[in-house]
C-alpha cells in the first residue's frame, strides 16, 4: 500500500517511463489505452464518411438556396458544410493518431456513411431544411452512442466525439428553429 504522500503507481517516474519505452513507433497510443484500437478506427470511419457526405449535402443544398430573402440561409448551410469538413479532418487527424488510415475513397464513402445524401433541385426550402435536420439529428444519435461505446477506454477520442456532437447538436438546434419559424431568416 502507497502513503498519502507517494504517487500511484501508475504515475511513478519509472513505471510511466517504462511504458512510455514500449512501442514508440506507436506515437501518442501507450500501454494505458485500452481501447480496442481497430474498432475504434473503423467507428471513427462511420462517422468520417458520414460528415464527408453531410458537408457535401449541405454544400449542396446552400447552392440550391436561391434568392436575396434566402441568403442567411445560404450562408448557414455554408457553414455548416465547413464545420462538417472541420469535423472530418479532426477524425482523420485521430484516426492516423491511432496507427491507422483514414478512408477519404469516395466509392467507400455511401456503404459508410449514416447520412443518405438527397438533392433538392427544385430548391424546396422546406425539404432542404427537414433533410438537413434528420442528417443533423442521425449524427447527433451516432455520436450520442459513440461516445458512449468509447467511454474512458480512450478519453482523447471521447473528447473529440463529444465536441463535435456538441456542434452537431448546436447545428440540429437551428436548423429546427427554421422549421418551426419559417419567417426567420436562417434556419
């Protein structure tokens, strides 16, 4: 048993230093990751492909938005393509982190994804906003779960889930407050 005034064992200089020394080709992953690091990389691209997809939707549909009363929403719809692109890069960032590779191919990106990319060619504002937010609210769920899949197993990856949800959730939020006051001028 360790006194007050000693550190745990698992923070003892030499114990740490020797942990540190197994495997440094695997970068940032040590000894006390105990995530199950390939499931972990496989989620992180499910959600990748699904961002991927979501940002080229939104990209899409902001495109789609017509007209000077329209143009708030436009913008919005921009940004949350850019925050989607942002997210994405992050994942692929942590998923190299863990020693693997992420999956940008696009003929892998639908078979992936969690968002079913739909085009609105007339530029029914209304569907765009509904298809938005279903894209918004399937994110929200997967990254709900993910992050509580991964739990402390891997806190730096639980993190990252946890800020994007938070973005997602923030976007979900506006694009609903579109449909419930269509007069606002963004979603």
């Amino acid at each position: 048993m360790t006194s007050p005034s000693e550190p745990p064992a698992v923070l003892r200089m030499r114990e740490v230093r020797d942990r540190a020394l197994f495997d440094p080709d695997d970068g940032a992953v040590t000894p006390s990751n105990r995530a199950e690091l390939k499931a972990v990389a496989h989620l992180l691209n499910v959600l990748l492909a699904s961002l991927v997809v979501s940002s080229l939707q939104y990209e899409q549909h902001a495109l789609l938005v017509r007209g000077p009363s329209h143009r708030a929403v436009a913008e919005f719809l921009h940004g949350c393509a850019d925050r989607d692109r942002a997210g994405a890069r992050l994942l692929a960032t942590r998923i190299a982190q863990l020693g693997f590779a992420a999956d940008h191919d696009p003929r892998h990106l639908p078979a992936r994804s969690r968002i079913t990319f739909q085009a609105f060619q007339d530029g029914d504002l209304t569907g765009i906003v509904t298809q938005d937010l279903v894209g918004a609210r399937i994110l929200v769920q997967s990254l709900q779960e993910a992050v509580r899949w991964v739990g402390a197993d891997d806190p730096t990856t639980r993190r990252l889930l946890e800020r994007l949800l938070e973005e997602k959730e923030a976007q979900a939020d506006e694009l609903s407050a579109g449909l419930r006051d269509p007069v606002r001028e963004h979603p």
